[in-house]
C-alpha cells in the first residue's frame, strides 16, 4: 500500500524552497504537458510524497523536507520559519514521538462533528461568510 502518492500536475514548480536535483528528477516523471500535442493523450503520472518509504506511514518525509525535497510547496515552507522549521526538525529526529503525536492527531480529527443541513455552509470563498 501507498500513502500518499500525487499527480503530477500537483507540483509543476520549481522555486527556491525545492532542491534543484529533486526538480531535475521530478521533471523525468512528470513532463510539462505540451499545448495542442498530437497523439494518444498521455497518462499523468504520479510520484510518492514520500521516495525513501513510500509504504509506510512514519517521519522519514520531514527528513525530506530538510533535504529541501518535499513535493508540494505548502510543505516545503515549513522549513522557511523559524517556528515551524523547529517543528519539522523535531518530527524528524524522533519517530515514535511523531507517531504518537500523530496517532492523537487523527483520534481528534476523527471526533470532528460534520454540520449538515442548515447547521454549517459550504463557502463559496473559503477566506469570507457567504
């Protein structure tokens, strides 16, 4: 089983946050789609989030933040502030803390009430009340 894995026109960047090798490496698997291309439409492929364990669920992947690999920007950024960058390297240097903190996390989450009906609304801008 894979956990994550991602299409690939989910991270067509490159920037400052990404490895310039991993870019290199990413753009293997991931061509830019070529406007109005004859032939068959080709099948978009997918790449792991995670390229050293892409089985398992567990902290390697901050390990790649810090190595400025991590596939979508909004996780790369952790590592731009001090805050966060804090954390990713704390989720890095202790596994079964992490799966600990995570295990709770998803514990929590599952104990989410959905509003339906009228108790809730679906936005039409996520920043603004309807």
């Amino acid at each position: 089983t894979i956990i994550y894995v991602f299409n690939c026109f989910c991270f067509t960047r490159k920037g400052p946050t990404l490895d310039p090798k991993y870019t290199v490496f990413l753009r293997k698997i991931c061509p830019t789609p070529v406007a109005n291309a004859t032939g068959p439409p080709r099948v978009n492929p997918t790449v792991n989030q995670d390229i050293i364990t892409p089985k398992r669920l567990d902290n390697l992947y901050y390990e790649l933040l810090k190595q400025k690999k991590g596939l979508l920007t909004s996780d790369q950024v952790l590592m731009t502030s001090t805050l966060t960058s804090k954390i990713v390297l704390k989720n890095a240097q202790n596994g079964p803390a992490w799966a600990k903190n995570f295990a709770a996390a998803m514990v929590k989450m599952g104990k989410t009430v959905i509003l339906t009906g009228t108790q809730g609304e679906i936005r039409e801008n996520c920043r603004l009340v309807n």
